[in-house]
C-alpha cells in the first residue's frame, strides 16, 4: 500500500527506500520496506499487512492499559513477544467487582481477571475448559444468579466439564473460601447478579492470601499464562482505593465508574462501548486517589507504586500507553510517585497508541491534548507540589501510533511544538460497538518496526 505523509512531502526517490535488518532483532522480517526521510520532522504513515514470526530473542514490553480496550490485541501480542509487563489500575468500581470491593474490602481487581483470561493458555481442551470456566458470568436476575453460583460452588455445573479433578480441587477451593468469606459478614447480603467467576476466584485467592500479588501468582498458573508475561497492579495493596478527579471547573468526581461511565446502579452492568453518557461540566483536570475508609471519603491519599512496576519499567525494551478510557484507565498508573522520573530518564520507545474514538472523558481532545494529559499525570504538575516534575512531553513520548480514519484530529504543528514528530497512521477497521479501532496485525507490526528502528539507529551510534 502506498506511503502517506502528514505533513510537508519531500520528493521520493528509490534512493530514499532502505530495507533494515536489525541484528538484535531477528524475529523481523529482512525483506519488509520502510520508508524513511532524511528529514527526521517528517510524520510518517506506514501499512502493515504482516506479523513476525515468533524466536526465542524477544523484545520486552511495558503496558499501561485499563482492562477493556487493549484486550483485544493481547492474544496477537504474543505472536510477536511474551515478554511483556501489563500494568493496570486496581480503581475499577463497577459491575461486580464493585458488590466485592463493597462487602470484603480491598483493592478492585476486575481489571486484572480480565487481562488474565486474555493471556490464558487456550493450547488443550482442558484449557479451553478452565478459561470457559473463570471468564464466566451469571445470570442478571439475582435469584438465577444465586442458584446458578450455588451449582458451580458445590461443583455440579455443566461448566466443570473437561477441568481435571487437580485443577477442579485448587480453583473449587477459593470459590468455597470466598463463599465462606462473604457468608462471614451476615450484615451484608452480598448480590451474584452479573457475578464474574474469575473476580470471585481471584477475591477468595486475595482474601486467603492477604496477598494480591499471590491471587495473581495463582491465577496465572490455573490459567496456565507464559511465565515471561506479567500482570502487575500499579498499586500492590489490599486496602481499599477509589479514583476521584478534579474538574477544570473545581468539581471533584469520586468513582472510576462515575467519571467514566455513569450507571443508575452499582450492580448495573457496566457499557463501556457506549458514547451516550453525558457530557462532563468541563474537562478533567487531573486524577487521584482518594480514601475508601472512615468519615471522611473525600481525603485524598497518596499509595505508593508497586516496587515490581518501577523494576520493569528500568529494563524493558518499549514503554506503551495503550488505547482506551485516558483518565481512568491509563493516567491512575502514571500518577505515582516514581513513574514520571523512570520513564523519562529511559531511551527507549516510548509509543502512544492514539484512541480511534471520542469518549466521555476526551471530549473535543486532538492528538497533542493526549500527549499534554500524560505529560501532566507523569509529572503530576497539578498535585503535590513538592512532588511535581517538569520534564518535557518528548521525554515520555516520542511515537505516536494513530488508527487510520479515527476521530482523533492529529495536530501535528502542536505535536511538533511538543517534540513528536514520529507519528505513524496504521491501518484501522471498523467495530460496530467501539467504532474505529486498530488492525491488531496493523498495530504489532508498526511496533515491530519502531523497536527495531530504534535499536538499530542506537547500534549505528554506538559504532
């Protein structure tokens, strides 16, 4: 397909057409065509049609993603690498991660179960069978909810069919416990309805444990995940944390689900393809955590980042802020103490993957309003401001991964002006729930070429 430029077009000559090969890289195809400017300002548009096939030498990846919209590439991902760090927040209020966090406490993990499943061995039917199992979930009607939990509890549903008697034992195991853990607060009356098996599976692992990591640990090996993949929660912790926001107009929101997709009730299932919702008063300003616990709701309080966070975003090869919900799902793990001067001391790629939608959150946003709203959240410019950090948006960011044909203007003269100037239109397809989103092999291959772009120009300067 052909080339396309956002921006000024130089003339084209064969001679600007190199073919890379990238030494440290030898999962990349020799014979794949790039075209590059000798002006390192031009904005670049490539199509990809192919993925590389998997090697042993992998490149490592860190992930800061919420638990929706990046999971539809996670499953392409490990065609190209299962070296990757998925970092999510552990603020989600809604559905029935919010009627747990309500009656046993601790930190959401809806999210977390999601990106699980996603890496979920599917190789064996008995795979097949255990992911068929956790990603499961009951009726909306509460009474049929119940009686359908009670059935998979005492182990007599049809959804145990194909799971061996080892793995029917350990994972039956922290069902009962969570059972016996939500029978324990006879002052609260817990509700299944549009209950996940796997968010009750992992709170019976946390609660046994006292140990999120540990619930993950366990979840990963039911589910059998690469040992080289990780699921790591911004916030390693088993109190209770909500996210609140400050509007430019002085509201303060309390609740992900509240700022991002309002619901008449906690049990309300929770759209998140849905762009009916109304409008914000103003925009958002910034995100941060708040207390969950005494009198005071309103307290804002300041966790620390999961030490195994900080330890990967040192050694990975990219640093990715995937697609999705901006303030509620990418920017809750840029905000800690530790983020913002890790990521801007690497040299690295650092790539955004632009929205292909408009949402409730990013409301008239172009391109370089993304980039300035992670720029703020990793120097937290409005918190703290013994905290705060003053590194330049090129210092987070410097590629910009756009979905042909989206919504999103590319203002590439703000972006310039932000010190962006590598932005690459990938191919797009249209979803009929969440409108224009990334071809996945599109989207793997534009990353391909950008690490090994980068790795080889950093050898070339070495030599």
């Amino acid at each position: 397909m052909a080339d396309s430029w956002l921006g000024p077009c130089p003339s084209r000559s064969p001679s600007l057409i190199l073919t890379l090969s990238f030494p440290q890289f030898p999962w990349r195809s020799h014979s794949m065509s790039t075209l590059r400017s000798q002006n390192p300002k031009h904005f670049r548009c490539y199509s990809f049609s192919s993925i590389p096939n998997p090697s042993p030498v992998m490149p490592s990846l860190l992930v800061f993603s919420g638990g929706t919209a990046f999971n539809g590439v996670v499953e392409e991902l490990k065609n190209f690498t299962t070296r990757v760090a998925h970092v999510l927040p552990v603020s989600d209020d809604g559905g029935s991660t919010a009627e747990i966090v309500r009656v046993l406490g601790g930190p959401a993990v809806g999210d977390i179960r999601s990106r699980c499943l996603r890496l979920a061995d599917k190789s064996s039917s008995e795979a097949v069978a255990v992911r068929r199992l956790l990603g499961h979930r009951l009726p909306l009607d509460s009474r049929q909810a119940k009686s359908e939990w009670y059935d998979i509890v005492e182990g007599e549903h049809s959804l145990w069919t194909g799971v061996s008697k080892p793995y029917r034992e350990t994972i039956r195991a922290f069902l009962v416990y969570f059972q016996n853990q939500i029978l324990r607060r006879s002052d609260e009356s817990f509700c299944f309805s549009n209950g996940s098996i796997g968010n009750f599976f992992f709170a019976g692992a946390r609660t046994f444990f006292q140990s999120l990591d540990a619930a993950i640990f366990l979840f990963s090996r039911v589910s059998d995940i690469p040992s080289e993949s990780l699921v790591l929660p911004v916030i390693s912790t088993n109190d209770r944390l909500t996210l609140g926001c400050e509007l430019w107009d002085g509201t303060i929101i309390r609740g992900q689900n509240e700022i991002s997709h309002p619901t008449k009730g906690y049990m309300e299932p929770v759209n998140k393809e849905s762009s009916s919702f109304p409008a914000l008063p103003s925009r958002i300003k910034r995100v941060f955590y708040m207390s969950s616990e005494g009198q005071n709701l309103l307290h804002e309080v300041f966790p620390a980042a999961n030490p195994s966070v900080l330890d990967q975003l040192r050694n990975v090869d990219c640093v990715v802020y995937a697609m999705g919900s901006l303030f509620t799902s990418i920017c809750p793990s840029l905000v800690l103490i530790g983020i913002g001067e890790i990521i801007s001391s690497r040299s690295c790629p650092k790539v955004l993957l632009l929205n292909g939608t408009r949402d409730r959150e990013t409301s008239g946003f172009s391109a370089s309003c993304f980039v300035t709203a992670i720029t703020d959240a990793l120097n937290r410019t409005y918190g703290n401001p013994h905290n705060c950090l003053a590194n330049l948006p090129s210092q987070y960011i410097n590629t910009v991964l756009v979905p042909k044909g989206g919504e999103i203007p590319i203002d590439v003269q703000h972006l310039a002006a932000q010190g962006i100037f590598n932005v690459i239109v990938v191919d797009s397809i249209h979803d009929p729930k969440a409108g224009v989103v990334f071809d996945t092999k599109s989207l793997i291959q534009a990353l391909v070429d950008v690490i090994g772009r980068y790795t080889s120009t950093n050898l070339t300067a070495v030599v």
